[in-house]
C-alpha cells in the first residue's frame, strides 16, 4: 500500500479539525521551588500531557481528556487547569469518596526521583461504567490511552476499555497507544506484558520507546519491538528510541527518521509523550509519515530543553503543519 493510503478518519479529514480523546490519569504534580522545602503545584500525566502539547499545536482540534477526579478543592483545580488549556472535561466523572493522585519531585545533586500517591485515586475508577466510557469516546476520530492507563486499572476495567476500543476501532475510529511500561503499576510483569499485546491488538497506530520495550520484552533490536506489535494488527508502529533514530511501519512501508539535533537536554520528563502529539499533529491529512515523526521529534526536542513536563512551545521552530 502507498504511504498516503487513507487507512481511517483521522487520516482522511484532510486537515479538517480532528476530535481526539485522551484517556488516563492526571496528577498533582509537586515540583521542587525556591529555597528547600517549598514546592510549586502542577497537573501532570503521560495522556494528559499528549492532549495538553496537541492541543497547543493543534487550536482548531477539540480536545478531550477522559477520567475521574474526585469532588474536592484539588480536583476542582485541576478541571479548572484543563479548562483553561481548552481540553472538554464534560465526560470526566467524579467520586465524591476518593481523589486526585499525587507525586512529588525531590530533587539530590540535581538528579530527579519521583514518589507517587495514587493506589487509591479517584482515576482507578474511569472504565467502571462501561455505558459512561462508550459514550465519552462515541463522536471521536482518535482514542488515544497508554500502559498506564491500563495498569491504574482492575483487570475487570481494564477489559471494559479495551472491549470499548475494539468497538471504536470496528466503528471506523483511530484508536492510539503509547505502551509506556511501568512495572510499579502491575502484579507482574508476565500481567504487564499480556495486557499491553491485548491493548496493542485493539489499536491501529502503536507508539512505543525502545528501551523499556528491550527491558521487558527481551527485544533484541529496535525492528524486532517494530514487528512485534506489527504482528498483532497494528497499521502504524513508531519506535521511538531516545536520541536514536526513529523506526516506523505505516501502511505496509518501513523505514527510519533521524531526530534533528537538540540543545542541551535539561529534563527528559514527558519527551515521549510529547513526541507523541507532534505525531498526531502532523499524521492528520496524509501527510508523509516521516514529517509527522519529525515534528514529534522537534517538540520533544523543545520540551527536554526545559524543565517540567508541561512547557510553552517555540511555534517558529517547529515544521509548517501539513
Ligand atoms: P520516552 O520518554 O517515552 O522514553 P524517548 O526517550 O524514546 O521516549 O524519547 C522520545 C523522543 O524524544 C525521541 O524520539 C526524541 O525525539 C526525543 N528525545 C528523547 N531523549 C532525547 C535525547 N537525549 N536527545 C535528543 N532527543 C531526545
């Protein structure tokens, strides 16, 4: 098949403002500030962060990010924040029991850890209602979740979304996944794996780094993760691979894009995630599939320059848009 060839929605609207369902978890983010102790608050989540970079890329694309939050003073703050980046919250539920999660950045000699408080979040909750999760993703053109949204899930859920996207998918819509491993979130890593092959099976564009997928897949190169999730019905597979060269299978074609050269890398936090929704934005309208990898390579080159995982964009420095 050519590389243009129109394979889904997504890719056929030619431009035409596209509708793009983020689902996950956001956080509170805590990041160091000032002088010792202090902290500054944030919003912050592998999905959420893609949704956030496109919608910035993207104005003219409706924006929708899918979770539970709870009822309180920081839930409400953080739909508020999501409001404020023009990202439609209406089908975000809300547990009055539980809330938001939580991590906070400490910072030693300059290297990053991060501590989570999320085991009982109120996102833990967001495929429950199989009726409300059909629903959110019913007038998208792409669905996009990742490994952490399945792994913050019971395995009962988790089979409610990927039973939900299978649907989508037969339905004629664009469904995306990032694998982003986290073994943390899972009983095993047998389960972890198992789960990202189901999910990778009900998407048409899989999304994954390669050095996670070499940790707990044993792949012994960037082309065997390539072929893997190839395998089980992907249409389009980017491997992204840190500072190294991007290999992709779009419509039958294979090849590999070369990151442009970066300044200094400050903070690598949300470089995939980033990488993704410059994807996005230059896959829509059959663009070549090395420009949109391009673009997705030229806003994470920008956001690992600075640090946070929400940073503003240089729009001049990135590629025209097809
Ligand atoms: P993830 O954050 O999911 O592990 P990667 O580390 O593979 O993702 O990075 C995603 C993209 O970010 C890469 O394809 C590349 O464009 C950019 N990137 C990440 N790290 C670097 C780096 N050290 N130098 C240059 N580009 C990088």
């Amino acid at each position: 098949m050519a590389d243009s060839t129109p394979t889904n929605p997504f890719i056929t609207r030619g431009g035409a403002p596209g509708r793009f369902t983020a689902i996950g978890e956001c956080m509170v983010e805590m990041a160091p500030a000032g002088s010792s102790g202090q902290f500054q608050m944030g919003f912050a989540g592998d999905t959420y962060n893609t949704a956030w970079y496109l919608k910035q890329i993207r104005p003219e694309w409706a924006l929708r990010y899918v979770t539970r939050v709870g009822t309180d003073a920081a839930s409400g703050a953080m739909l508020a924040q999501m409001s404020e980046a023009k990202i439609e919250t209406h089908h975000i539920g809300q547990s009055a029991e539980r809330s938001v999660g939580l991590y906070l950045i400490s910072l030693n000699d300059g290297e990053r850890s991060f501590s989570y408080w999320r085991d009982q979040s109120a996102a833990r909750q967001l495929a429950d209602d199989p009726a409300a999760l059909a629903a959110s993703v019913a007038d998208s053109d792409v669905i996009y979740f990742s490994g952490i949204t399945l792994g913050i899930l019971t395995p009962k859920a988790r089979e409610t979304l990927l039973e939900t996207l299978a649907a989508a998918r037969a339905a004629g819509k664009t469904t995306a996944f990032d694998s982003n491993l986290r073994p943390r979130l899972w009983g095993s890593e047998t389960e972890m794996c198992d789960a990202v092959m189901h999910a990778a099976a009900v998407s048409d564009i899989v999304l994954p780094s390669y050095d996670d997928e070499a940790s707990y897949f044993g792949d012994e190169s960037i082309d065997a993760t390539r072929d893997r999730y190839l395998k089980v019905g992907a249409t389009t597979v980017v491997v992204k691979n840190g500072p190294g060269t991007v290999h992709y299978a779009h419509n039958g074609k294979l090849g590999e894009v070369s990151p442009p050269p970066v300044g200094e890398v400050v903070d690598t936090t949300a470089a995939g995630d980033s990488f993704n929704a410059g994807f996005f934005a230059g896959i829509a309208g059959a663009a070549p599939i090395e420009a949109a990898i391009t673009l997705g390579c030229q806003v994470s080159g920008q956001v690992i320059g600075q640090r946070g995982a929400l940073v503003p964009l240089d729009h001049d420095k990135l590629a025209k848009k097809p």
